[in-house]
C-alpha cells in the first residue's frame, strides 16, 4: 500500500530509523517506475524522496547507495541544495575528485551569496582540498586562503593549507598552521597529525631532532585517548 509506505517510511526516518526507513524506502522506489515524472509536483516530491532515502543510507555508512540515490535527486531537480551538499563528502569519500570539484563549484555559487561564515567556510575548506587531490596547488591555496579569511578557525582549511605549505616547503609557515590546528581543533586525530607533521619537519626538515621528540611523544599522548577502533 503506497500511502502506508510512505507514511511509515517517513516516520522511520523522522525518528532516526534510519535501517528502518531505508527497508521501506526500497519498497517505494520499486513503484517508481509508475511515477509521473513529467508533473511537477511528483518531480519535487520524488527529489525529496530520493533525498531521505540517500541520507539514511548515509547514516548507515552505506555511501554507494546514497550516491545513486542522491545523483536521481540532482536529476530531478540539478540545484537540489540538500542533495548537493549531501552528494560532495560522498564524492570526497569514494575519491571521485573531479565530480566532487564541480559540486563543490556548484554550491559555492548556489551559497555564495547567502551562506553562514561557518557553512561557507567549510566548502572553500572542501574545495580546497579536492583542487589540492586535483594537483592544483595554486588553485588549493587560494581556496584555503579564502576559507580561513571567513572562518579563521576552520580545521579542514587549517590542515589543507599545511599540505600546501609543506610542497611549498615554506617551514615557518607550516609550524604557524599546525600550531593552530592544535589550539582549535577538537578531534584527536587533527591534533594528533598536527603533531606528527611538525615533528617530521623539525627533524627532517630543520634538524632539529630534540624538538621533534617531544611532538612525537606528544601525538602517542594524543593517541592513547583514542578509541580501540580508531587507533
């Protein structure tokens, strides 16, 4: 019964069901094919639809179901803004680098405009960090460089511009950027290869060995606070 589907797959999901709706949701889309397309409001409502049914799978870690979901989505509707900031860590995740830069292009001129400095901050960080995939460096730093100019606390942009600055091999600036990561960042793992990073760089880099011994017995203190699973 379609309207029972849809009613108690939305339920799930609103209830953070995720396993749940995602069984209910493959009932639906096995009716698609009975779908008028060509009215617009079954077009705004499948969109939806297929956005709910991607962000579950999300939930659930299942990535390659919710790329296939969400790029219907963007089909129905191409500047979805749900399904396209939803659809760029999924790119990032699978290291469809080039897909990814379109969509993060995408959203920047969708946001670009009207965008939180957080928000906005975040997807210069993530472009970034794809043109830097991409062996754009110059390209990766203007973007890092424009993400820490609206949000100067942005780990992501920290952490991609200490990559750029470590091709650079422009030390000084490096040691500044990973200084910052580890006075702003919340995540063990950033501060633990911020750590590692300058400990290497004074070491290998600097001659600088002493110093680097206290990073690195620092980033094993980071460490052993980690999770079992995450070590």
């Amino acid at each position: 019964n379609t309207e029972a589907l849809e009613y108690l797959s939305e339920y799930r999901y609103n209830e953070g069901d995720s396993q749940g709706a995602v069984e209910l949701y493959s009932r639906l889309e096995g009716q698609s094919a009975d779908w008028d397309l060509d009215d617009f409001d079954v077009q705004i409502e499948a969109c939806r639809f297929y956005f709910h049914f991607a962000s579950a799978h999300i939930k659930l870690g299942n990535f390659r179901e919710a790329q296939v979901r969400l790029e219907k989505a963007l089909e129905l509707n191409s500047n979805h803004l749900p399904s396209l900031k939803a659809i760029g860590p999924v790119y990032m995740e699978q290291q469809e680098w080039a897909v990814a830069e379109r969509i993060y292009r995408q959203l920047l001129q969708l946001i670009g405009g009207s965008g939180q400095a957080e928000e906005l901050g975040e997807t210069y960080g993530c472009l970034g960090l794809i043109e830097w995939h991409l062996e754009k460096s110059d390209k990766a730093r203007k973007r890092f460089t424009k993400a820490l100019e609206i949000a100067p606390n942005n780990v992501g942009a920290l952490r991609g511009m200490g990559r750029v600055l470590y091709g650079d091999e422009d030390w000084k600036g490096l040691l500044n950027v990973y200084n910052n990561v580890i006075k702003v960042a919340r995540e063990p793992q950033a501060i633990i290869e911020a750590y590692l990073v300058k400990g290497h760089v004074l070491d290998a880099k600097m001659g600088l060995p002493d110093k680097a011994a206290q990073h690195y017995e620092k980033a094993r203190h980071y460490r052993h606070q980690l999770p079992a699973e995450e070590v």
